[in-house]
C-alpha cells in the first residue's frame, strides 16, 4: 500500500496496538449515546432542543414521518462494543428528561426501537464529565516501517467534510497529487442533478416518494429499464420489492436484512415483525 489509513473511530488506539503494534499518540475516552424513537408526538415538523437538569441539551426531532427521535446521552464506556445498545438507564433518563417539558410524558414502553453508539472523543487531560469535551479532532501522519500512516483521532458527523479534506491535504503530496480542495461545492452521492418529476410517473406516490427521498438522482439507475411494478420483482415485503433489494446488495454492500431495514432505510420502523422477518428469509434464500 502506498498509505494507510487508520479511520477507526473508537478503536483506533486498539488498531495500532495490535496489527501495527504501535503505540497511540492521542489518549481517547469513548462515550456512549443513546438514542429513543417514539411514535410521532409533535403536529408539526419542528424539532425541539431542551435543557436537561444537569447543564446538557436533549433533542426531540420528527423522524421517519410517523415517529420522534428522542437523544441523547453521554455514558463512558472502557471497551467500545462491537454492538453497542441503549441501556434501560439510558432509556429511562431520556424518557424523565423530556417529561419536564411535555403535557404527556414519554414512557419507557412507548420506545420503539432505540440504537447507540460510540463517540471517540480526544481526552485532553482535563477533569470533568464528557460534556466538557472536545468534539474536535487531531491528524497524525507518521511514516512507520513501509508505507505513510495518516491516524484520525477524534471527530464527529457534523465535521465529517472539513475532516475529509484536511486528510486529504495532508496525503495528497505524499501520494505525488496534491490537487486543490474541491469537496465544498460537491454534490453528495444521488444529488448530482435535480430529482426528475418525470422519472417513473407509474410508481404509486408513496413508494415514488420514499424511493426518490432515499436514493435522489440515483432512482433512475435503481429503477433501470423497469416500466411497471411488475419489473421491480416479487414484493418482499409492503412497498419494498426485490429491485431494490439487489441495488442495496450489489451498489451498497448490504449483506443482511438489518443492513436495509436499519441502515440504509429505516423500514424496519414502518414493518410489523412478521414482514421484517421476510426480508429476512429473502437474503437466506438468496445467499445460500
């Protein structure tokens, strides 16, 4: 390899202590947050900020339509997991939270569906709970035995782009193409040209709207030569056919059911468990 990368997020001191044996140059304490999904609270399409007791800010934002994303929280962990859960601590401080600031509070058994993770945050040696610190992030480039080391330490989602550009500067000399910054104006994947109105005007509106909100500019390449919902292969599971199914596989690496009802769509919120187990079946099927 000419570089490598080390973008492992919580686990990139353990990535240098092992296949690298190499020791870290930045201390990271890792973090915890938890989010809850409620079924949809407010009437409307704003999103709240609210003061939690102890100084931090909480978020209510409408999710998904029919539902209201609730976080979030900041537990210490030492180990981050591979599978990281809310914890039913978490849910319920989320949940009491909230109530100061609701007519109707949020209970524990209205959650449905809650997800976590970790946070790599830079520990910069002062005392204090996570709140105090840093979301900021460092780079180290480093030229061990064999190819250039460019380390992330830290970071956070909202950041994401100024972090990959900073990256990028600091690689491009070494790999002999150190061409200008460009990513600010860039259009993400699927909004390289305005949705066309026109594109499959034989889809019913609610699918056409989720397909078109989830893959933008993308619909045409997924939808192909396709001119009828009869094209689109056996209906795995409401308003999700096996068209889509083999996109997500073949142009997202989707492998499981979870990787498309969780992480590249969130239908596992709008299917009962009977269709989430379909889709299930449908990837045994198709992988075996």
């Amino acid at each position: 390899a000419r570089v490598l990368v080390n973008a492992a997020g919580p686990w990139a001191a353990d990535f240098l202590a092992g296949p690298l044996s190499k020791p870290p140059s930045q201390r990271l304490r890792r973090v915890r947050g938890s989010h809850i999904v409620i079924r949809r609270r407010m009437p409307d399409a704003r999103a709240l900020l609210l003061q939690a007791a102890e100084g931090r800010v909480l978020f209510m934002i409408p999710y998904e339509g029919d539902f209201t994303l609730i976080g979030t929280t900041e537990v210490e962990v030492t180990e981050a997991l591979r599978h990281e859960v809310a914890s039913a601590e978490e849910i319920a401080y989320l949940c009491a939270q909230t109530a100061v600031w609701l007519r109707e509070p949020v209970r524990p058994e209205e959650v449905v569906w809650h997800y976590a993770g970790v946070r790599p945050l830079l520990d910069d040696g002062e005392a204090g709970g996570a709140s105090a610190l840093t979301r900021d992030y460092r780079l180290d480039l480093s030229a061990p035995d064999g190819a250039p080391l460019l380390t992330v330490w830290g970071g956070k989602l909202t950041t994401f782009r100024c972090l990959a550009e900073e990256a990028v500067d600091k690689l491009g000399p070494v790999l002999g193409d150190p061409r200008p910054a460009w990513t600010a104006r860039a259009k993400l994947p699927g909004a390289e040209t305005e949705r066309d109105a026109a594109i499959a005007p034989w889809l019913p509106p609610a699918l056409r709207q989720r397909l078109a909100s989830t893959y933008g500019s993308r619909l045409a390449t997924l939808l192909g030569s396709a001119s009828g919902l009869e094209d689109l292969g056996v209906e795995v599971a409401p308003g999700l056919f096996e068209r889509e199914l083999h996109y997500l596989m073949q142009e997202t690496w989707a492998r499981c059911a979870e990787d498309v009802l969780w992480r590249r769509t969130k239908l596992g919120l709008h299917l009962s468990a009977p269709e989430r187990e379909q889709v299930a079946l449908w990837f045994q099927r198709f992988s075996s």
